[in-house]
C-alpha cells in the first residue's frame, strides 16, 4: 500500500496524485514491479521501516508493506 507522508498528516495518494501529470491514467502513481517509476527512492525497506521515496513533485511516498508494519499485540 503506498501512502503520501506529510508534517503531521497521512495521505491516500489518490487525493495528491489525481492531478499529476505524472501519474497513470487512474489517478494513481506509476508503480511498476516493486519500484515508483515517478520518483526516486530515498530509503529501502527494513523489517521494521517501510521504503520511503520521493516524487518528482517532492511528496514523501511510504511503500507499506506487511514486513514493515508492526504486529500490535
């Protein structure tokens, strides 16, 4: 699941990336085979850390995934 990082807010990325030209056809951001195509990644994915990116726009974009997110007993 992406999701747009701000100063104290989450984003869905379909609020920002609708109108990026940059983004495909839906709306969405181009994300091809594990990698965002419009930005450049800025830290890869730990176990307890998701993959941080930056789009060309200059909005933070998170990749969650189920190995970065903590369980919470």
């Amino acid at each position: 699941m992406l999701v747009i990082l701000m100063d104290e807010q989450i984003l869905s990325p379909k609020q920002v990336c609708q109108n990026c030209l940059l983004a495909d056809r839906s709306g969405s951001p181009r994300w091809r085979q594990g990698h965002l195509c419009c930005g450049k990644m800025l830290r890869g994915c730990s176990e307890q850390q998701p993959e941080l990116y930056e789009c060309q726009m200059g909005f933070c974009v998170a990749h969650l995934s189920a190995k970065s997110m903590p369980i919470i007993q």
